[in-house]
C-alpha cells in the first residue's frame, strides 16, 4: 500500500512537466477591438478608424506570439487600411526573434520585417 502512494504522489508531483511537455498549446493574451473619431491638432474631422489587436501564444513544439493588428480608416476623402502580421519567438531572457508581414495602402507592396525585440 505504501509503494502505491509513493508512486502517486511521484507522478503527481511530476505530472505539471508532462503536461508542460506536450507539442501542442495555446494561451489568450490578448483581443481587443476598438472604434476610434479622429480629429486633427485644429479638430477638424479626420475621420474615423476600426482596430483589430490580437496577439495570442500557441505552442508548436517551442511557444511562440502571433500578432495581427489591422487598421481600417474611413474619411471623406476616401478609405484606407493597414495590416501587420507578425511572428514572435522567444529567444533569450527579454529578447525575441521578430518577423513582420505588412499589408496596406500606406505602402506600395507587402513589407517583410525581420529583427530583435527586447521586451520591459
């Protein structure tokens, strides 16, 4: 009987790290949505914009972020959007490996960052 409670109590001690092990997770960090008026310094009308922030861990073996911002602006003047995609890797401490895709009208093609972020 007491080798069986040993036994218990050393894989349930242990069982965290198994779970830790596995090659697949995700954690919510954040998904937001937000509506904006915009004014210019004069406040004249500039329009108004709708935000998509969503940045989210996923485990694939190693954790990593995914970020995607989209911006999408309405005026009179016309309409016009921005979007970043980017991909985040811890690396060392508060240091990660980067990369960005950005889309939009604000650039004349698709813009692949690559880079290192420290985090504070």
């Amino acid at each position: 009987m007491k080798f069986k409670f040993f036994i218990f109590l050393f894989l349930f001690s242990f069982f965290p790290v198994f779970v830790l092990a596995q090659p697949l997770g995700f954690n919510k960090i954040t998904n937001d949505v937000s509506l904006y008026k915009n004014f210019l310094d004069e406040l004249d009308d500039a329009g108004q914009t709708l935000q998509i922030v969503s940045i989210n861990s996923f485990k694939l073996y190693f954790w990593f972020d995914l970020e995607i911002c989209l911006d999408y602006n309405w005026y009179d003047s016309g309409n016009d959007y921005y979007m970043e995609i980017g991909l985040v890797k811890p690396v060392y401490r508060h240091f990660k490996f980067n990369y960005q895709r950005i889309y939009g009208t604000f650039v004349n093609k698709q813009i692949n960052q690559v880079g290192i972020r420290f985090s504070f």
